[in-house]
C-alpha cells in the first residue's frame, strides 16, 4: 500500500509539472514566459537607451539653462568632423553593468527635481563646485573610462601635437595620470572658487 502510495504521488507530481495548469501545458507557460521576459527586457533596454538622449538629458530647465547652454559651445558639441559626443558619453558608462548602477544613482536625483535644489540658476550656481567634484571623483575612479571610449594614447599622433599638449600627454602615459586630472572644465565651465592643483598660479574663478 505505501509503494502504491509512493507511486501515486510520484506518478502526480510528474503529471503536475509536466501539466501545472489545467488549461495549459507546461511548454505553453514556458514559452509565454520566454515571450514575456523578451518583451519586458527589451522595452527595460529601449526605456534606458531613452534616458540616453540629448533630448532626454535637457528636457528639464535646470540643465538646459545652464550647463547645456555652455556645452552648444564647446568642440564636443560642433566640430569640423562633426562628431558630437552628447552627455551620456561622457556622463554614462558604456558596460551594462555599470550603466545600471548609475542610472539607478541618478534617479536620486529625482528629489533635487521635486525639491527644487537647484530650480535656480542662483541655486545652481552655489552647487556647481560640489556637483563637478561629485563626478570628477567618478570619473577619477573609472580612470575616465568614458574619455578612453574616444581618446587613446595609443592612437595620438605625436608629431601632429603642439609641443606643450605633447609633453603633457607624454608625462601622463607615464606617470599613468587619468584623463580628469587635467582636461577639467572641457564642455562645461569651471565652477567659481575651483583652484585648479597642476596651475602654478592657481586662480579663483
């Protein structure tokens, strides 16, 4: 009796997974499910990939009135090639992993958003030293990873390079210096009470 009882709860757990619903068959909720996941991820991906655009990034006031105004200016923005590397090339990480990390930091910044931390440019302006630092020291600790999705020191063209800027790429190869230690205020302009430490006269701006 307990060998048939064995048998009959085996023979009912195999009928269970084979069929866990009475209306569909298990390859049937497999492959929904499979369908689903693809469907979920892919509008996930493309909802990112959104968050991505120039658009996006100036859609509110607080950085189109301010730093986007100073970006149309510089040679990322308008070049004689004509490449533009918009905010989220130098601002997001190009691995997934790591893009997702950070865009689940920057939705902190949805609260400065709603309450208003820097609605103003007066307000802006006050924060603009610790923000820049904020994502200096990021980008510090990527070893400007997004300046080396670009740039390479490997592929400079010395002899094409002016004496001073040559010297100093050269030094950073070797001293294995990270692209923010020296190219800060490159699309955006430096914040006022900034000391830059590789001046010799340093100057407040």
């Amino acid at each position: 009796m307990s060998n048939s009882g064995s048998n009959r709860g085996g023979t009912g757990w195999w009928a269970a997974l084979r069929r866990p619903s009475a209306k569909y068959s298990l390859i049937a909720l497999l492959t929904a499910g499979f369908a689903g996941g693809i469907i979920f991820w892919g509008a996930f991906n493309t909802g990112m990939e959104a968050t991505n655009t120039l658009e996006f990034c100036v859609g509110c006031h607080e950085m189109r009135d301010t730093v986007f105004e100073e970006y149309k200016y510089s040679i990322h923005y308008s070049n004689r090639t004509g490449v533009r590397a918009v905010c989220s090339d130098c601002h997001v990480p190009k691995d997934w992993t790591h893009k997702l990390i950070r865009k689940v930091k920057a939705s902190g910044e949805i609260w400065g958003k709603l309450t208003g931390s820097i609605a103003t440019k007066e307000k802006f302006e006050a924060k603009r030293l610790q923000l820049a630092t904020n994502e200096w020291e990021r980008m510090k600790a990527r070893d400007s990873i997004e300046c080396r999705n670009c740039h390479s020191f490997d592929a400079m063209s010395p002899e094409k390079q002016q004496q001073t800027p040559y010297k100093k790429h050269m030094q950073a190869k070797l001293e294995g210096a990270s692209c923010i230690d020296c190219h800060k205020g490159i699309a955006h302009k430096l914040p006022k009470g900034y000391k830059d430490p590789n001046a010799k006269d340093a100057e407040e701006w």
